[in-house]
C-alpha cells in the first residue's frame, strides 16, 4: 500500500481509500482516471497522515502485489 498526494498516483490500483479537506475541488480532484474510488470523505480541519495534520487530498492505495 502507498500513500498518495492525487488520484492520479492510484493507477493500477485496486481500491483507493481518499481524503480531503472541504477547500479541496473534490469532483476534480476524484476524477483522475485509473483509480477505482473505493471510499471518501471530507474534513473540514485537516486529514491525519504518517507525517501529521495536513490540509489538501490524501489517499492509501493498494495493487495486487499487496494482497489486500
């Protein structure tokens, strides 16, 4: 699995968990193609990552070769 900045990081992926704050375009920022949106969500605050509270579009993604 890797964490991602932009959908279009997700191709190839199976599933893609994305988060992102309200000032985020979230229909532009979702239409990446290639990434199959598996779950979404907003905050209006931040989105909490390995590296801390961030603003903006986050997302995990997993491929085949993770077995998830």
């Amino acid at each position: 699995m890797k964490s991602i900045s932009a959908l279009s990081e997700a191709r190839g992926a199976r599933w893609v968990l994305a988060y992102a704050t309200v000032d985020v375009p979230l229909q532009e920022a979702l239409a990446a193609p290639g990434a199959p949106l598996t779950f979404g969500a907003t905050s209006f605050q931040g989105v909490f990552t390995p590296k801390g509270f961030r603003r903006g579009f986050h997302g995990l993604a997993a491929t085949e070769e993770d077995g998830v």
